[in-house]
C-alpha cells in the first residue's frame, strides 16, 4: 500500500511540475516581431548616417521596407582659402524588399534588391582658388545579403551585418565630374524588433 501511495504521490508531482515547466516555456517564447528598426553606430563616428525599417509581410520571410543615408566627405583645408580642395555630400532613400531564408523575418541569413533615388552635391577649389559647386540627383539599385540575430529573452535587440553593392544611375553630363557609380557596402547595424 505505501509503494502505491508513494507511486501516486511521485506520478502527481512529476505531473505537476512538467506541467508547469511547459507552460513556463510558452510563456517565455517571445511573440512573433512584426517591425524591425536598425541603425549603424560604428560609421555614425566617421559622420555617415544611415537608418533602416522593415515590416514582415505575411509570413513567408518577406519583408518591405525603407532606408535613408547621408554623409559629407570634406577635404578643404579651411584655413587656407588659396588650397585645392573637394567635398561630396551624398544623401539617398530607397526602398527594400527583402526575403529571411529561414521564412522568419528578422532571422537569419536574407537577400534583398533595393531601388531609390539619391542626391549628389559637389564642391571643388582649384589651385587658382576658384570654387565651383554642382548637384546631380538621379536613381540608385542595389542587392544585398545580410544576416540577423534577435537576441535576449523576449528577441527585441537585432544585430544585422550584410554586404551588397550598389550602382548611382545619375546624369553624367560634362560639368559632374564623375561621381562614384558603383559600389559595394557593409553593414553592422543594430535595433529594436517590435
């Protein structure tokens, strides 16, 4: 009668706690992030700013979503007005449509194809001390290939790194002196996924 007793009080408690070791699972598992939103520190120091949002769409492990940058490359000497010198202030936004092979957003390895519009502006000084500026605006395509951790408990901080490579499809007339047309990017971003 005791092993029985014993069998029953251990079967019950075995039970019980299983139970709620599941459940505590579940309810540990964090929702499903719908929104991803990521920023670039590390080149924020060199003065290039770029940000990103992206939204799951169903889920397949599409996403869509946006991105803005803006940097100035300055190398006047301004002390100096006589000196030769060149600026470029680039400013883009494009849109993204990206696909999380894992048929998760914001998990794992992805590939995407962007297109946007950027704008070029230009600043030259001359050994003469002559100062000329000009602008461009025109399209921008690009593909890219990332991968992304959501980390934590409830996986809300994202940390992204990617490659891709771009191509400026701007109006190269005789008085724009060449702008860089083709290039590749890296990414170490980091974000909240709501």
């Amino acid at each position: 009668m005791r092993a029985l007793v014993l069998a029953v009080v251990v079967s019950t408690l075995t039970l019980g706690i299983g139970h709620r070791a599941t459940a505590q699972a579940v309810a540990a598992t964090p929702a499903s992030s719908r929104n991803l939103i990521t920023v670039q520190p590390l080149i924020a120091v060199a003065g290039v700013f770029s940000g990103d949002y992206e939204r799951a769409v169903g889920s397949s492990g599409l996403t869509l979503g946006a991105n803005v940058s803006h940097w100035n490359l300055d190398l006047f000497d301004h002390a100096d007005a006589t000196s030769v010198g060149y600026g470029l202030t680039y400013s883009s936004a494009e849109a993204k449509l990206r696909y999380y092979v894992s048929e998760q957003a914001f998990h794992g390895l992805s590939f995407g194809v962007t297109a946007g519009g950027v704008q070029l502006h230009q600043k030259f000084r001359d050994f003469d001390g002559h100062a000329d500026r000009m602008s461009s605006a025109g399209a921008k395509l690009g593909a890219e290939l990332d991968y992304t951790w959501l980390l934590g408990r409830r996986q809300q901080f994202a940390i992204a790194l990617g490659v891709g490579g771009k191509r400026v499809l701007v109006h190269n007339s005789d008085d724009f002196y060449d702008p860089v047309t083709r290039y590749i990017t890296s990414r170490v971003a980091i974000g909240w996924a709501f």
